[in-house]
C-alpha cells in the first residue's frame, strides 16, 4: 500500500513524551501488550532506558499517530551490531494506511544509519497482524518460547524475529 502524503515519520523530541504516552494508552490491548493496563497516574513515556533519540513518531496530518522504539538490546559491547525493535503502535484511526509498515521500514533504515548489521524483535504469537507485517518486511521467525506469557487467561507464545541489514 503506497504512503500516504500526509504521513511523516520523524525523529522523537522531548515535547513528544505526552502525545506518545497517550498513543500507549490508547493502544493497550492483550493482544500484543505483556504489561498490566496503563492506569493513571501515567507514568512518562521516556525514561532512563528509553530517551526521544530511541523513537521514531509517526506524523498524519501533523498529528503524532504511532511511533516505533528502536535500542540496542543489551549493553554488550559485543552486541553493539544489532539493533532491537521494542515497541510499535499506531493509533485505531490510523491503521490501515501504511502507517505500522512505513516505521518498520524506518526503523530498519534507521538501524543501518545506525550501522548494525542485524534488527530483531519480540512479538506475542497470537498477535498474527504484527507478525505478518514483519515477515512482510523481511523478517524472519529464529526461535519461539512456549507459553511464555499469561494473558487473559491464555497462555501466549513470545516469537522472536530478526534480519539482517
């Protein structure tokens, strides 16, 4: 599905910790969250192990509409080649115009800018939209733990998915 033209996707600032915090609050749902509902007071949505720099935002009409958490995921010296993807939303209003798909490929490009050489990420198993955007974008399922989550009642495979750059 081409972009549309009104959407841009952006590097986080500061200023955009409360809109941010809002699109989680507005997107909970078990289907792809592990931690209990947001309940207030809502904590910040940056914080020591996730700065502005590690978010790219997802802009409709000059409207914060998603965004994507980009990190490293460890440390490690030795790991510093890879970057791990550690978060995505997009708003109910927003989905279905290219939006999730346009920070996937952010994310990736950002990664390289980055210069890693592989991008990795989690996603819960029954969770089959996300899954197919990301083996839609190159990604590919390297391992899976069981019934690593209890949720609603359920228990919930964690995939772990990656690729190269």
């Amino acid at each position: 599905m081409p972009e549309p033209s009104a959407l841009r996707i952006r590097a986080a600032v500061p200023a955009d910790g409360e809109a941010l915090s809002l699109v989680d609050r507005l997107t909970w749902s078990p289907l792809h969250a592990v931690m209990p509902e947001p309940q207030p007071p809502y904590g910040p949505f940056f914080d020591e192990r996730h700065a502005p720099e590690d978010n790219l935002v997802a802009e409709l009409d000059d409207r914060v509409v998603g965004y994507v958490t980009l990190t490293r995921p460890t440390k490690l010296a030795c790991n510093r080649h890879v970057r791990q993807i550690q978060g995505l939303a997009v708003l109910d209003e927003a989905r279905g115009r290219g939006v999730g798909r346009a920070l996937v490929r952010a994310a990736v490009e950002e990664a390289r800018r980055q210069g890693a050489r592989r991008i990795t990420l989690r996603v819960l198993g029954h969770n089959t939209a996300a899954r197919a955007l990301y083996a839609a974008e190159g990604f590919a399922v390297e391992g899976v733990l069981p019934e690593e989550f209890l949720l609603d009642g359920a228990y919930v495979d964690d995939v772990l998915m990656g690729r190269s750059l």
